[in-house]
C-alpha cells in the first residue's frame, strides 16, 4: 500500500509524454511555417505595397 501512494505522487512518470508533445508541437510549428512562410511574406510585401503607393 505504501509503494502504491509513493508511485501516485511520483511526478516523474510523464515527463517522456511532454517531452514528446513539446517536440511533435516544435516539428509542426516548423513544417507549417516552412510551407507558409514565403505566402505570407508576399501577402505582406503586397500589402505594404498598397499602403505605400509603390
């Protein structure tokens, strides 16, 4: 009984679960932005463009 409540309070256990979500988070983060970047720079650029009447 005793080990059963030490292993409950334990907050060791998940650290490999967050680890893996922060990376998978990252991956995505930098596939989305690779895929996205350039279109939003021109969406910028066409936008400032308008703005300063060139």
């Amino acid at each position: 009984m005793r080990r059963l409540l030490h292993r409950l309070q334990d907050d060791r256990g998940d650290v490999p679960g967050w680890v893996l979500i922060t990376l998978m988070t990252a991956a995505l983060v930098i596939l989305i932005w690779a895929l996205a970047g350039p279109a939003l720079g021109d969406i910028f650029q066409n936008a400032i463009d308008k703005v300063s009447g060139i």
